[in-house]
C-alpha cells in the first residue's frame, strides 16, 4: 500500500520474527487435525467447558476437534499463510500446488475452493510482486532453526495428509527458507516459533535491528 500511495520512505525498518513470509505447512497440518495447536485449542476447551459445568455457567460450547478444525477453514486469513508456489529459495516442492485443489484433501472436511482460489490467483502473486518487496537496508527477517518443521510434500500422489509432509529446518512452524527469504537481510538462531520474540527483546538484537544504520542495496540487488 505505501508503495502504491508513494510514502514508503515513511518506513525506515521493518523487523519479522518468525514470520512465514512464503507460507507455512503448518496450515496443512492445522487443517489436517494433528498440528499442536488444535490440540492445545482442543485441550483449553474442555477446561473451561468442564469449569462451567462445574460451577453452573451457561453459555459455553463444547467443541471437538473436527469443529475447531471446520472453523478454521472458514477464516481467509489461513488460506494467506498456504505455501507459495514458485517462491524463490524454496525447496524443490512438485506436489505444493495440489494443496490449492479441495478435493486433494484425504479427509472429511476440505477447505473452501473459493478461498483457496483466492490465494492462488490473488494474494500469492501480490506477495511474489517485486513492487511489493522493501530493500534490504529496511528489511530485517529472523527466524529459528533446530526444530523439525515441515517444508514440502512428499510422494507420488496428490492426497495431502499427514505422511506426506516432508520435515526440513526451521522454527517448528516457519521453514527456514519461509522465514529468511533470500531478497531480505536474514538471521538464524537456535530456537522454536514461540521464543522467538523473547529471544530478540531479551538479547537486545531488535532494538539494535531497528536503531542501526544500513546502507541501501547494492544495484546488482545483492543481499546478506
């Protein structure tokens, strides 16, 4: 948008931790019913369901595991954090574009065509769009490494489930190559997606990402 409207030397820096800047399998695992954090969502619920039993409160929901997993497949936000296709630095990943086809899905319930449409067509090329990239002396990305986190599918078929995701380098959530796109000026650390932030306050590595000098990008479009 601030390149749109012209006011991008508004921004001097710009600081990601963790984020999955060419998407996620996690969203494939969160749909497919065995990522952590429905477990954790599932695991909540029934706390405060059994409390409310409990204590005689009305008004809270039992909800099981195929419902928190439907839910999410309505928010658009998910479909934003798919894998790219033909993001650049990427493993090499055939299989990633049957993900952007419902009926691939090996289960019951299946993401909405439309939504996954939308990602394709739409947001994934925004997000590839060169006029969408800010320099390196603006960008900072950092993610962890040393965890298993999945980065591709694997097989000869297009069925996405579970053992079909290939384990790779990362945080746990974001892959490595998702969290320091090679465009940026990246850094690695030892540690999971959910340190993340504690590690960088903690160690004062963000306020001297955002309080250091760097110069622009050499024309060649060379990166650290």
């Amino acid at each position: 948008y601030l390149v749109e409207v012209g006011k991008s030397d508004y921004v001097r820096r710009i600081v990601t931790l963790g984020t999955p800047h060419h998407g996620s399998y996690n969203i494939v695992e969160t749909w497919g019913g065995y990522a952590k954090s429905v477990d954790q969502l599932l695991w909540l619920n029934h706390i405060v369901f059994g409390a409310s039993v409990v204590i005689g409160t009305i008004g809270h929901t039992y909800w099981t595991k195929e419902e928190i997993v439907d839910l999410s497949m309505t928010w658009p936000s998910f479909y934003e954090l798919l894998p790219l296709l033909d993001a650049p630095g990427d493993p090499d990943d055939p299989l990633r574009e049957s993900i952007y086809t419902a009926t691939n899905w090996d289960q019951p319930q299946k993401p909405k065509q439309h939504w996954l449409d939308h990602s394709r067509n739409v947001f994934g090329p925004l997000l590839r769009s060169p006029s969408t990239l800010p320099p390196t002396n603006v960008m900072i990305t950092a993610t962890g490494v040393g965890e298993p986190t999945a980065e591709s599918l694997r097989g000869e078929r297009g069925l996405i489930d579970q053992t079909w995701l290939e384990i790779g380098d990362g945080d746990n959530t974001t892959p490595v190559n998702s969290g320091t796109p090679p465009y940026t000026s990246g850094y690695l650390y030892n540690g999971n997606h959910q340190d993340l932030v504690q590690i960088a306050v903690s160690s004062g590595l963000l306020m001297r990402w955002i309080e250091q000098e760097r110069e622009p990008p050499p024309p060649s479009g060379e990166h650290e």
